[in-house]
C-alpha cells in the first residue's frame, strides 16, 4: 500500500482499538519503524492523532467520536482519582452543574450526600445515580438524548440550563489545549457546554492527561474561564505549570 492508504489504516485502526504503537504497526503493516513514525507525525500534523511515547491515539473530531461505554473501559483508575479530587473542590456549593461523559458522572457519584444539593445534568447516568440520595434534587435537561453519550443535547437543554444561576460546574471536554480551549466534536453539545460555562459561577475542567493538547471541532469555553483544572500525573509538571499560568489552579492526582 502506498503512503496515503497506510495512514488510512493507522488511523481506523487507532480509531477502533483506542491507540496504536509504532512496533506493532511496523510487524502489522511490514515496514519500518521510522516509516510510521513519519506515518505518525503526518496524522498528527492534520489533527487526526495525538503522539505518545512510542505511538499515539485518534483526536476526537466531527467525524469521530468514542462510545460512552468505551470511555468506561480507558483510564478507569486515573478517572477515578480525578473525579474524587475534584468533588473535593465543591466548597459551599449549593447548586451544581455536571457535565455528561464517564468521568463527570463519577464526580457526581463521589458528591457529598450529607447535606442539601441541587445538581443540574444533561446526563441521563448522572441523574440516575443521584436521584436516589435524599438530600439531593435532581433537574435532568430535557431534549434530544444522544445515543452515544446518553446525554440531552439540542435547545430544549440550552434553554433550560438558561434560566438558571448555577454555584459550581464540572464540566468536561474531549480536547483541550491552551490555544483553542476547550472542544468537542458536536455543535449541539457545544451549545450546552457554552451555556453552562455562562451560568456557572465557579468552574472546574476535569480530564485525563490525553486530553491536553487535543483539539476537536466545536469550541465552547477558554482556559481562562476555569477555577481549577483537575487531571492525572500523566501531564508533564511543566505543561500544567503553563496551563495554571493561564489562570486556574492545575491539581495532578
């Protein structure tokens, strides 16, 4: 296959398997390691993969975007810890927003039940682990439910997350980058993300390390805009370092 057809594999098959290494894709494809390095730095060159030591992962973008049950499965321990974390920044909140996606709905699962809390979510996974607490009141965004992410997007959800003034909010990303802030590859969950980063006092990113430097479609939010920004070791000291100089706090748990 010539150049332009080995790219197309690299990038399905990162896009199916989650990542790809470069000494695997030179046994697979039977060239030389070098030959998918350049392979590698070209993809990431047009925005369509992220480099690694010694590989790289697909960048989300409006042509592709992973499933809410694959996200369940990638990084579960660094999640886990991010998400602990950052239910440790709500503070006197009263109100708060979260976001959808895997990692906003373990940080709904680690808020505190002990005293009363009103959450607002367009995350149908969120909603249902909360509604049974009985300190906590539950406002699920109406609208159009996204069957990859179960989530409500589309202007009902807009509309409705409007007319609120929202304490804290915990939103989540599928890139970003100090250049292009925060991005995600659908306009219609664009929409909803910008307008909760307008209704929230308080705000606070919470992503793993991949997802730093990573930019999708749809812009909805500025690094200066957030309080804190929550992620793992797995981000370089130095990189946090410039992301705090920015504005928020950078925590690596």
């Amino acid at each position: 296959m010539d150049s332009d057809e080995r790219r197309r594999a690299i990038l399905d098959l990162a896009r199916r398997q989650g990542s790809v290494e470069v000494a695997a894709l030179a046994g697979r494809l039977a060239v030389a390691p070098e030959t998918i390095r350049r392979d590698l730095r070209a993809l990431a060159e047009h925005g369509l993969v992220q480099r690694t030591r010694g590989g790289a992962y697909p960048v989300e973008s409006a042509g592709f975007e992973t499933t809410f049950a694959t996200r369940t499965t990638r990084h579960v321990p660094q999640k886990t810890r991010i998400a602990t974390a950052a239910a440790e920044l709500l503070g006197d909140a009263e109100t708060v927003f979260v976001d959808e996606g895997f990692l906003p709905q373990l940080i709904a699962e680690s808020l505190t039940g002990e005293r009363p809390l009103t959450v607002v979510t367009a995350s149908l996974g969120a909603a249902a682990a909360l509604a049974p607490r009985p300190h906590t009141t539950v406002l699920l965004l109406g609208g159009r439910v996204r069957g990859s992410t179960l989530a409500t997007v589309d202007h009902w959800a807009g509309r409705m997350l409007a007319g609120f003034v929202i304490d804290l909010a915990y939103m989540g990303a599928n890139g970003i980058s100090r250049e292009h802030g925060l991005t995600t590859p659908d306009p219609t969950v664009a929409e909803v993300k910008a307008q909760a980063i307008r209704s929230a006092r308080r705000r606070v990113f919470a992503g793993v390390h991949t997802k730093f430097g990573a930019v999708s479609f749809c812009r909805f939010g500025d690094v200066p805009e957030l309080e804190a920004i929550v992620t793992d070791t797995g981000l370089p000291l130095a990189e946090a370092h410039r992301y705090q100089l920015l504005g928020p706090q950078v925590l690596r748990v």
